[in-house]
C-alpha cells in the first residue's frame, strides 16, 4: 500500500512542479519515450543480471507490491510475549526461561501464544 502511495507522491510532485513552470502535461506523456526508457532499463537488467537474479527481482517486486503479512495482533501477541519473557527473567533469573524455550508447547507462558508457536514451528521445519 505504501509503494503505492509513494508512487501517486512521487508522481504528484513531478507533474506539479512541471505545471507550475508552465508545462503542459501532455508534453510528457510520450508512449515513444516510455518505451524507450524503459526498454533501455529492462535490456540492462537482463544484460547484468543472471535469470536466477532476474527471477529473484520479479519476485522481490510482487513481494514489495503485495503487502506485509504482519497485523496488529502478531505486533501485540509478539510484545506480550516479550513482556513475559522479561518479567520472568527479573523476577525468577535467567535459568527460569530455559524450561520455557525449550520446550515452548509444554509452557504455560507460551501456551497462549498461539500464532508465535505457529511461526516457530514454520521456521524450524522448513
């Protein structure tokens, strides 16, 4: 959303300040132009990049356009988490979180956790 927005940003500043100098802004809308810039940039990508690269480019867009899997609520559980951790560790030292990050399914401090046990568990299995 916010690559969106920066783009409508960058965009809005460039036509702007084009008009306030007196442009006219169908002076910059030239199909032969945009195809040659941009021609120019996608031969050089592919004349420097390897296709495992340029695959991984396409996906680092798409990846970019798609959005943060990330809501408030793993934010929130994530602090939780985290203020748990802490407490325990000032109120009881540090040996006290090892039976809990061992063994993080068994723990009644991560029992309610549900989506970081989840996380976890994706990580170390795949």
């Amino acid at each position: 959303m916010f690559v969106i927005i920066g783009y409508l940003v960058v965009f809005g500043a460039v036509i702007g300040g084009f008009v306030m100098h007196g442009g006219k802004i169908a002076a910059l809308i030239q199909i032969s132009e945009f195809i040659i810039i941009g021609g120019a940039g996608a031969g050089a990508l592919l004349a420097s990049s390897s296709p495992s690269g340029v695959t991984a480019i396409i996906k680092a867009v798409l990846g970019v356009l798609k959005g943060s899997p990330y809501k408030k609520e793993t934010f929130l559980e994530l602090l939780t988490a985290l203020f748990a951790l802490f407490t325990l560790a000032r109120k009881e030292g540090l040996l006290a979180l090892e039976q809990h990050v061992e063994r993080p399914e068994e723990s009644s401090l991560f029992g309610t956790l549900h989506m970081l046990l989840q996380r976890e568990q994706a990580f170390f299995a795949g």
